[in-house]
C-alpha cells in the first residue's frame, strides 16, 4: 500500500478534531456544521447575566474560540469550509485527535458545571502530571499550571489545547509524574 493509502485507511475512521473559530463565531459555525452533516460538539457554560433590573440566564461557549468535529479524511476539508472556522488546533504541525474519552469527560463537565468536582488527598503542586480517577473528569491527563487556595486548580490539558478551571475537593486522582 502507498502512503497516501495508508494515511487515508487510517483516517476513514471518524475521530474528533479541534477547530479554531473566529471570536463570537462558535454557535454559528456549530449550527453551520450540523446543516452540513458534520458532527461536532460545543460545550456551553451557563452564565447569569443582569442589565440594570432585569436578569438571564445566557449560554457561553465553555472554551472561547474552540469547538469539536467528528470527521474522517473525506469531510476533514469540509469542517475548514464553514463560516467562522478557521483552522484545526495543531501541535507540532500536526492537527490533534482527540480521544472519544475526553470528549465525554467534556461532555460530563458540561453537565456538572456548578458541582464540585471531587479529586485526592495528595499534594498537588504547579507542575505535576496528574490522571483524574474518579469523577467527570476521569481518565483525564493533565498538568497543574496554577494553584489557588486548596481546592482550586487550573489544569492544562495539551490534547484539548486548553487549561480547564476547576473547583476541586481533594480526593480522587493520582499524580503520574511529580513535578522536581
């Protein structure tokens, strides 16, 4: 088999992609890409707003700038035709798939949102590599970048490019890696 062969076998797959959008653009690229036949997926926070007497509640995208696709090689072109998509999120050159498991996490984060999220008893330090065992966020992998008070942590998670802020007890993961 050619390379190109190969590349394609191992695309036709379905598997989920982060796509960059345009500020303010995520709903209507979403909407966009679910005309199209494109699965994707926002994750949305809910966020109370007041102006002046009167109040709402609003849906914000939970990563500005930032949704999901599902698409293999034959529509991996498509995602980038749609209005307010810009581009694919990409390390070392390379767009990132990200796994089915982190996907569901989002979605169990989405729906959990105002929850606390129960995590361990262990030291936790800027810098460690941590798993989540137990919780929405299981099987999560990331690593500690910030640290405020004992129960709050911002967590960078490279595969979804983005750092997540949690309020967390400390109880359910184990540190793969400590920090030196």
């Amino acid at each position: 088999m050619t390379t190109e062969t190969n590349r394609r076998a191992g695309l036709s797959v379905p598997q989920w992609y982060a796509v960059y959008t345009r500020s303010r653009a995520e709903k209507k690229a979403a909407d966009e890409l679910l005309r199209k036949g494109i699965e994707c997926y926002l994750p949305i926070r809910k966020v109370r707003k007041t102006w002046g007497k009167r109040s709402r509640v609003v849906d914000f995208p939970l990563i500005s700038c930032y949704l999901f696709v599902r698409v293999d090689y034959r529509r991996y072109y498509d995602a980038l035709m749609v209005s307010g998509v810009m581009w694919y999120v990409c390390f070392n050159g390379q767009p990132t798939t990200i796994p089915d498991q982190q996907i569901r996490s989002l979605k169990l984060i989405e729906e959990k949102m105002n929850e606390w999220i129960v995590v361990t008893s262990e030291r936790i330090d800027k810098g460690d590599l941590i798993e989540v065992s137990e919780g929405p966020l299981k099987g999560f992998r990331g690593e500690v970048v910030r640290i405020k008070g004992e129960s709050h942590f911002v967590i960078r998670f490279r595969t979804l490019g983005c750092c997540i802020h949690a309020s967390q007890d400390v109880l359910d993961f184990r540190i793969v890696e400590k920090s030196i």
